[in-house]
C-alpha cells in the first residue's frame, strides 16, 4: 500500500488503513468484547450486571465487610460462568491482529481470561482476573480449592486468618500500579487505539482514549452502541465485535499484502 495513499471513504476499510500504517497499535477492550462468549456485560440495560445486581453489595470493600458469604456466592457462579465460556470471533481476531502487526498490546477492563484463552499473548488486565484469588488482608495469594466453589463462605488465609477474595478491582480501589503504569506507557506511544466494548465511562480505563489522542493516535471504536467512546473516536465501526473485528481483520491483512508488493 502507499503510505501516501488518500484514507477511503468506508470506514472499515480506513480502519485496516490506519492499523496497516501503525507501528505500535494498543486495544482496549471492555465487557462487550465478550458478550457474544454469553458473559453479561455490566450497563447494558436488561442484561447487565450492574441492573441485576447491586455493585455497593457485591463489588466494593464495604460490601465484602458486610456480607463476605454473599460475595463469595457470586463470584464464584460468575467464575463458572467464565469458565464455560468461549473466546467468540471477535476475541480471535484480536489475538491475530498481535500476530500479524509489529507490536500491538491488549489492555482489558475485563477480568475474565478469554483474550488469552483466544491466544492473545501481550495482555494488561487493569481491573485484575476473576481466576486468580488473595488473602483480603495480607495480600497472600490462594490456589482455589474444589471444595471452595460451593463453599457459603470465603476460604481463610493460611497465614493471617483474613477472608480470602477475588483478585478484581472493586469500587473505590486502586488499580493494580504495574498494570497502570503499563497501560499509560503503552498508550503515550501508540499511533492508533482500537477502542472495543466499553461504554467508557469507568475511570480510569476510560481515560486512555482520551490520552492516546492526546498523543496524536488515531481512535477506532468498535461497539453496536453509539456512546462517548464514538463521539471521540476518529472512526466508528458499529456492530457486535465479533462480527467487525474479523473483517477488519481481513481488510488489515489484505492491506499488509498490498503494502509488501509496493
Ligand atoms: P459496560 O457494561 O459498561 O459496557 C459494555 C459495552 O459493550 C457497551 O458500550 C455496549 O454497547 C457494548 N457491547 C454490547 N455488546 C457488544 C458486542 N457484541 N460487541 C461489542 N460491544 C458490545 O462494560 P465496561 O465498559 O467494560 O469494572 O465496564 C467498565 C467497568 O465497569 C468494568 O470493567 C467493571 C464495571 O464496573 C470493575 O469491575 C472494576
């Protein structure tokens, strides 16, 4: 392809443009990457989490306080539900985009693993992994016991006594320093971000977006629903990811195709 070349007119076909031009892509995805796995987003408004459940009771310190038994209930029958399910096209395509182009690095607000179940590689999971467990009070972590799955309450730490929990971000918490520190590094250096299944309003995941523009990168968003992710963004691919992505995918490779026979 001739990098001089004038941007088409159809968006996806843009899209592969920019991607095919960059040298260092970063994606962030949120829950709707993973909706068409069956795994329920948190905002969407019959479906979601969050107008199911009540994220104070089951997603916060305070809530674990209260009511650990509660909590450990749920993540457990939302960690079954993780481990059903399986990475969708859209989580495929994504892991063949970090094989097909220089350097592309995934940053995830999910907690599930289907990204790397999908063969994604270089993956930042900001708000931590539903598969991974620690004490609540010292930090140690835990290796999850099948006895645990249906227990009523949380297991206790083997050192300090303290209930052991999910290693995810509840609200009010810091986000884990490595993986933000990461994120942002990635971020200040990429010429294009791909923006994908994330209403864009928790912070400061949602922040990103606005920094890689800042920095000058080209924003591609990749949602069913219009949101203030596609109001920033340079190109709006509307539709479920794991119908876009592929395509995009497709348009990518014949664009690097191209780029290789001028
Ligand atoms: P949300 O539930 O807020 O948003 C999901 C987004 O996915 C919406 O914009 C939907 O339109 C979109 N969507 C739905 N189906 C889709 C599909 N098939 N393909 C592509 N997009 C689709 O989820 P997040 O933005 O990830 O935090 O939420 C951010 C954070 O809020 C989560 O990480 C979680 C939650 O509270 C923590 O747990 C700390």
């Amino acid at each position: 392809m001739d990098e001089t070349a004038p941007m088409s007119t159809d968006p996806l076909t843009a899209a592969a443009q920019i991607l095919c031009r960059s040298t260092r892509v970063v994606c962030l995805t949120g829950a709707g990457v993973s909706a068409e796995s069956g795994v329920p987003t948190f905002r969407d408004a019959q479906t979601g989490l969050w107008a199911q459940f009540d994220p104070e009771e089951l997603a916060s310190p305070a809530g674990f306080q209260r009511n650990p038994g509660l909590v450990w209930r749920w993540y457990m029958s939302r960690l079954a539900m993780v481990e059903q399910a399986q990475p969708n096209p859209g989580h495929r395509a994504l892991a063949q985009l970090e094989r097909i182009l220089p350097h592309f690095v995934l940053i995830t607000q999910n907690v599930d693993d289907l990204h790397e179940r999908a063969g994604s590689q270089r993956v930042i999971h900001l708000h931590g992994s539903i598969t991974r467990f620690r004490c609540s009070q010292c930090g140690a972590p835990y290796q999850l016991q099948p006895q645990d799955r249906e227990a009523e309450m949380p297991p206790v730490c083997r050192l300090c006594n303290g209930w052991i929990r999910p290693d995810v971000v509840w609200f009010g918490e810091p986000l884990p320093p490595e993986a933000l520190v990461q994120a942002w590094d990635e971020t200040g250096q990429c010429q294009a971000m791909l923006v994908v299944g994330t209403s864009g309003v928790v912070y400061p995941a949602a922040q990103l977006p606005v920094v890689a523009r800042e920095h000058g990168a080209t924003l591609i968003d990749v949602n069913p629903e219009k949101g203030p992710m596609a109001d920033l963004a340079d190109i709006f691919l509307q539709g479920p990811s794991g119908v876009i992505l592929p395509q995009l995918v497709e348009k990518t490779i014949a664009c690097r195709g191209d780029q290789h026979e001028t």
